[in-house]
C-alpha cells in the first residue's frame, strides 16, 4: 500500500504541476523527491504518534544507508558515474552536513550521561536545514542556465500527463494508500 500510494501521488502531482508549467528540473527536486519520502514520512509521524519513535530513526537510518550503499553501489557498479553539474558537487557537502549533524545531535545526551535521543529542538534544527537545502537548490537551479544538469533536463521531451481530473484522483487515491498503508505498518510493528 506504501509503495502503490506513493508512486500514485507522485504520478499525479507530476502531472498538475506540469499541467501548471512548472519547469521538469523543479518537478523532480520537489514533487518527485518529496513523494518518494511520502511513505517514510508516513511511517515516521504515525510511528511517533503512537509512541514508536524507534520506527522513525531506524527507518531513515536504513533508507540513508540503502540509498547510499546499495542504490549508489549497485549503479556504481553497472557504470561508472561522473558528477556533473554543480547542483550535484554542492549536494554531497549538504548531505555529509546533514549526517554529522545527525551525529553529533544524538551522541550528543551521552556528554550528559544520558541515553541517547533527538528531541523537539533537534527536530526544529534539522527543519531549518531543511528549508535552507531547499532554498539553496531552488535558487541555484533558477541561476545555473549553463549547468550541463539542467541543460540535459531542459533538453528532455516531456510526456503529456492526463487531465487535472484525473491527476487530482491519482493524488488523493495516493495519500489515502499512504494512510492505510502506514497504519497497516505501525499496527504491525506494535504485535
């Protein structure tokens, strides 16, 4: 149900905003990215309202790592990979910040001698560095014209979505699979 609702969302929110003339560069840095964490997202607030917050770290913690090691890797493996575009070499710093920052929040309480945990305003911190990551990539696509990535996706025929109806019944049924599917994961974790 996760995986089935959120590729739905997605599916139909690509399509409103390509409906709208948002730009296929903004499309996947925004819509695509956050409805491919949709379920995780999912997951993690059901989980933490229902008092399961190791299903929150534990789930972002194996995404990060699958991502890195075995999506990475496995592309890696295939091919090897270049990293054009300066959206991409600024990206990696971001992403090595990110995770020590991580790090140093939860090792952080064992200078207290305290178990460790992440709590409200590390929460609100790791927000805030959220939000600047999205600004800085939106601002800097909006000024790279000659960045060889978006050139490469400007370039990219566009494949023409269905109606707004039906865009918008794809994005309703996706966040309704997402909420079944969630509570479906959450009440298995709690047997």
């Amino acid at each position: 149900m996760l995986l089935a609702g959120g590729a739905t969302m997605v599916r139909g929110a690509s399509g409103l905003a390509e409906g709208y003339g948002v730009p296929p560069l903004v499309i996947g840095l925004t819509v695509v990215a956050f409805g491919t964490s949709a379920p995780e997202l999912v997951v993690n607030v059901l989980g933490a309202l229902k008092g399961q917050s190791e299903i929150a770290f534990g789930n972002i913690t194996g995404s990060n790592l699958a991502n890195l090691g075995l999506v990475l890797g496995s592309a890696a493996i295939i091919t090897p990979m270049s990293l054009q575009g300066k959206i991409i070499r600024r990206e990696l710093p971001l992403l090595l910040l990110g995770t020590t920052v991580l790090l140093f929040m939860t090792l952080d309480p064992l200078l207290r001698s305290e178990s460790p945990f992440i709590d409200r305003s590390d929460g609100l911190i790791m927000l805030l560095l959220f939000g600047i990551f999205i600004y800085l990539a939106a601002t800097d696509f909006m000024r790279q014209d000659h960045d060889s990535l978006v050139a490469t996706i400007d370039g990219m025929d566009i494949v023409s979505h269905a109606e707004k109806r039906t865009n918008w019944l794809l994005v309703v049924g996706g966040v309704v699979g997402l909420a079944i599917g969630g509570q479906l994961t959450t009440f298995t974790v709690q047997i």
